[in-house]
C-alpha cells in the first residue's frame, strides 16, 4: 500500500456485515476469560473497529477472540483467530454500545495472521477506504 498523507494505515481495512461477525474480549491483566462480547465491523492485519456494550479507555491491552465469517474456504482449527492489542480510541458520543478500535500487535497462535489474510482476500469482503 503506499503512503498517503490522508490515509497512515499500513494494511487495507476490510468491511465485515456489522452484526454478523462475532468477538469476545478479554481485558490484561487480570481478565483470564473472554467475557465481553461484541462485533466487529471492519478488520485489516494490523487492527480493528468493534463495538462492546462496555466502553475501553484508550491504551488498555486486550485481547479477541474474532468468529471469521464463512466464505465458503476452510479456515484451518475453527473459524475463531485470536489476537492481542491495545485500543486506540473509544467512541462514547452515540447511545447504546460503544464503537472503538485497537492496533494489533501479535496473533496469538501459529497460522492466526495466515488464516485472516487468506478470509480477506476471497473477493467477499468490501474493502474500506
């Protein structure tokens, strides 16, 4: 991708169907179980935007546990892949649940990365400018 002044993302950004793409989160240090779920609703192989019903202050570390939608490949040991980040801004402004994004900085198993690149790349996502 190359660097546009109005655009600093390294990784193309993919839209998933909001609602439709599951994930539970899990907050470090002390949270050991993924106990907040939400969905994501766009996703590239470097970060996320997602809404939970309860809001993330901006530098916490979390992790995901994201349900890859089904687009007709296999996706390896489940269609879960999981990923360690920290939430990079929080969205309180609109009612209901809140809506924010974190930067990834691991996968968190081996073929993780390997298995999201591959569900991106099938011509079922749209690709988010």
């Amino acid at each position: 991708m190359v660097n546009n002044p109005i655009n600093r993302r390294i990784h193309e950004r993919f839209q998933l169907t909001p609602g439709y793409t599951g994930m539970a989160l899990r907050r470090h240090p002390d949270e050991t179980t993924f106990d907040l779920e939400g969905h994501v609703y766009d996703i590239s192989e470097g970060g996320i935007c997602f809404e939970l019903d309860m809001p993330i202050q901006p530098g916490e570390t979390v992790s995901l546990r994201i349900d890859l939608p089904m687009t007709g490949r296999d996706h390896g040991p489940g269609r879960a892949i999981f990923v360690t980040g920290n939430v990079v801004w929080c969205d309180l402004e609109e009612p209901g649940a809140s809506r924010m994004a974190m930067v990834i900085t691991r996968f968190d198993r081996a073929g993780d990365r390997e298995r999201l690149i591959q569900s991106l790349t099938t011509g079922h996502h749209l690709r988010v400018a």
